[in-house]
C-alpha cells in the first residue's frame, strides 16, 4: 500500500491494485423526505444500495451497518446552540423557532427545510462518514464508502444549500487525530465552500474543489480564493462553466491532482463524488458521462492512500445511483456489465436499463484557452507551496498524539454495538482497539517527505 517506512518513500502510482474496501451504511437514510417539490432525495441512497447488493459487489467489501452520530461527535465542529436547535425544531413545533430558523438559516423560505426525523438524518449521514475515517485511522482498510455523506455546504452555525451537518469536516478532523496532512476532493459542481471555510487558515488540509463558478450556488471558489494566514496556497478551487465534457475534466483533475500528490503528500484523502456533474442532472450544468466522473476515483485510487469516498449532491437520482454503484466497483477494480440487474428499483433505469450514460450533444462552454488557463494558474499556485515553510510538515505533533490517544480511548468506551439485521450490515462499531501503524516511520511519527532536504535548504 501507500505511504513509508521509508525516509525517501514517495507516494508511487498504480494502475491497479486491490485495496480493502469497507462500505458504511444505514438502512433508515434512505426514508427522509425534504419535501414534494425539494431536490434532495435522499431516496437515491437507497437506490444505489440496491444497485450494489444486486451487482453483488456486497461480497466483495466489509459492509457496516453505521452509528448515528452524536451531539458530543457533532460538536468537534458544530456550536451547541445550533445542534441543540436541530436536535428541537420539527415540522410541528417550528413556529415557536422564528429567529433562530432564520438565524440558522432553516424553513420553508430557505434551501434547508424543517422536514420530519431531520435531525436523525444529520445523526445517520454524519456517523456513517465518522466510522470510515475510525476505520481508516485503524488501517482496517483502505477506502471507506459512505454514499449518504458529503453534506459539503453546512457551516458551523448554519445550515447551507440542502446540507445541516458538515459530516466531511468531522470526518477530517477525525483523521487529523493519525494524519499529519489530509487533502480534500470535491468534484460536486457546486463549490465546497463549508469545507474550505473550516479548513481555510491551516497547512495541515489541502481542498481542491472543481466546480461551476459564475452565477451559480453558492457564488464561492474563485481561482484567487487560496487560503489565509497558514493555510495560504492550501486551498485550491479550478471554477469552470457549463458543458464539461470528460476529456476536458481530466485535463484539469489528473495534472492537479499529481502536483497535489507530490508537494502536499497527505496520509489520508476525503473524495467527495457529488453526482451533480454528470450529464443530465436536473440542477447541474455540466456534461460528464459516469466514466468521466468515475475516472476521478480511479485516478485518486492510483496513489494507494487511506480515502474516505462520500456522496454529496446529484438531482437525477437514476443517474445518482448508477454513478456510486459503478464507482463503488471502480473503487473494488471490479467490471461491472452495462446490464442493469433486477431490483427493487428497476424501472427507474428505463427505457435503455443500462449502467452507463451517452454524454448530450452540446457545446463546452469552456474554451481550451480558459482551461488552459485554469490549469497553469493552479500548478503555478501549487508549484509555489514547494518552498514555503509551511509546508515543512511536522508530522502528527507530540501533544496531539496523546489526546488522539485519549479521543480513540473514549471513542472505544461510547461505541456500541448496533444490532445486525438491517439489509446485510454489520456493525460499524469498535471490535477491538488496534490502530495501525501504517505510514509511521519507526519513531512511531509519520511518513517524510521526498524533498524534505530541499525543504530545510
Ligand atoms: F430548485 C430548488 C427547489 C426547491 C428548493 C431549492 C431549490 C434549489 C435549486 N438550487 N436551490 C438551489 C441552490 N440555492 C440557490 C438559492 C438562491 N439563493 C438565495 C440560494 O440557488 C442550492 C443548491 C445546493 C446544492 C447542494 C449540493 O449539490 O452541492 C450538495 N452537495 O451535497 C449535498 C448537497
Ligand atoms: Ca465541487
């Protein structure tokens, strides 16, 4: 696998090879309803579970049947006030909640409906991603999956764009407890603007988001926008326009994504795969075929690294659910036939029942000019992170080693076990309390980097 017992380790690039896949999920997220005439379904999940139990893909992964999060997990990121709000407000008792809905950014005018079990959704998403990341922290695999996670738009103190909890920030600063440095990917056509804003002053996340920027929710993630104070040069946004075609989508994500790997190095990577940047989608613009999308997996995949893959937006949700199928297989390096099998669902995928989607005949609003453009401002951005001091990466610092010791500790005490019976889960709890060395030099600390002398020079 990845990373070094090595001094002069790089991260090395493979075309395949077989890594351990665990797949969080809990049977109940798939039954809340934001509304009749609400985007969100989050239905899809459900759809795509059914999609990977009958492509039998569920043999071939660890499947765990997640816990839901609590307020105390939640609060690694979230004030008190605004998960104790969510944790009251109910479609019943809303109007006794006037200033704080509007305060907190939730009701019937806003994008975030009060909807019924609201809360124990935000508890289901979010405690799916939180096990992924124990998981990977423990070495027991090396990607986790959670298609109900992703909820990349929620702030500290407010709900954004369909999203209430930030499951992918707590799940960062749940592998901030191992790894010296997580990168972030975000290939959701909206900006990840709740992950970037939490991670915004600091050198130990990198985020790359690639998004539709331009008269477009939520309006964030512009190519100058690279992070403040330690964090400057650390976030990383590539704003494009309508009608991304794949081949243009590789032609920015692979040449990132490799200057990425070599100046950040990271111990662990968060893929957010919204499935809104597909061709078709009902609130996206651009134009990519699963393949495409699915090929920003692959390529991430290639660099053996603990990743944690999450869902996020997607509006079409036939399309939602081939998408985290085939990428559930592309993340197993197992074919999949374009076939859709029998399933509950099976009339969704009508008339063709294929897997794979025909990208429409429209024009890349993207010029080769503006991604040519994007491409060299980003690598120049990155290319000037090889120097700075910041990037002297410390590994996982001394005192944090010791409350990361005491958080695991406690996390073991809290875990319970869930029961096994929901659709062919197992417990996504702790069953023992190794955590794995993997990445660790002998000292015990993290993986150096390749051009660490040229660094101190
Ligand atoms: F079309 C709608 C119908 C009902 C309710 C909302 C919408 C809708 C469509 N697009 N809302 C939006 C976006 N909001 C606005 C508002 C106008 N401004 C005042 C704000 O344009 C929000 C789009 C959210 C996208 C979420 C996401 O796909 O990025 C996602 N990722 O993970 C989970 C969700
Ligand atoms: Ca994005």
């Amino acid at each position: 696998m990845t990373t070094s017992s090595s001094a002069t380790t790089t991260l090395s690039k493979s075309s395949s090879s077989k890594q351990r896949v665990s797949y969080f999920y809990q049977p109940d997220v798939g039954h809340f309803y934001y509304g009749p005439s609400h985007p969100m379904k989050p239905h899809r999940i459900k759809m795509a579970h059914h999609l990977i139990l009958t492509y039998g893909l569920y043999r071939q992964m660890e499947c765990y049947r997640s816990h839901p999060a609590t307020p105390d997990e939640m609060s690694a990121f979230h004030s008190e006030d605004y998960i104790q709000f969510l944790g009251k407000v109910t479609p019943d008792n809303l109007r006794g909640y006037g200033n704080q809905m509007q305060k907190f950014n939730v009701g019937e005018y806003t994008d975030c409906p009060v909807f019924d079990g609201l809360y124990e959704f935000t508890q289901l998403y979010t405690g799916a991603s939180l096990d992924g990341a124990v998981k990977l922290n423990r070495g027991d695999c090396d990607i986790a999956i959670n298609w109900s996670g992703g909820l990349h738009h929620a702030k500290k103190s407010e709900a954004s764009g369909f999203c209430y909890i930030n499951d992918i920030v707590l799940a960062i600063l749940e592998l901030l407890k191992v790894h010296a440095r997580v990168l972030y990917i975000d290939i959701d056509v909206h900006h990840g603007d709740g992950v970037e804003e939490a991670f915004y002053c600091t050198d130990r996340v990198m985020t790359f988001s690639l998004h539709k920027y331009g008269d477009f929710f939520p309006g964030t993630g512009h190519i100058k926008d690279t992070g403040a104070k330690e964090g400057t040069g650390f976030s990383v946004n590539a704003p494009l326009t309508s009608g991304m075609t794949d081949e243009a989508y590789k032609r920015i994500f692979k040449p990132v994504m490799d200057k990425i790997m070599e100046v950040f190095q990271p111990g662990a990577i968060v893929l957010q795969c919204g499935a809104d940047s597909l061709t078709g989608d009902r609130l996206g613009c651009f134009n990519l075929s699963l393949k495409g999308h699915a090929e920003c997996v692959r390529y991430t995949k290639s660099f053996n690294v603990p990743t944690l893959v999450l869902g996020g937006g997607g509006y079409t949700i036939r399309n939602v659910a081939r998408c985290w199928a085939y990428e559930t297989s592309v993340c197993l390096d197992v074919d999949l036939p374009n076939e859709i099998p029998y399933n509950d669902y099976f009339e969704y995928y009508a008339p063709d029942f294929q897997l794979h989607l025909t990208p429409e005949q429209r024009e890349n609003m993207n010029t080769e000019a503006s991604l040519e453009s994007v491409r060299v401002d980003l690598l120049t951005q990155l290319m000037s992170l090889k120097g700075a001091p910041s990037v002297q990466m410390a590994e996982v610092p001394p005192d944090f080693e010791i409350i990361k010791e005491d958080a695991v500790a406690e996390k073991e005490r809290r875990s319970t076990k869930e029961d096994r019976s929901g659709e062919g889960m197992n417990d996504g709890g702790a069953e023992d309390d190794t955590r794995s060395d993997r990445g660790k030099t002998k000292d015990g600390r993290g993986e150096k980097r390749e051009h660490e002398a040229e660094l101190a020079g």
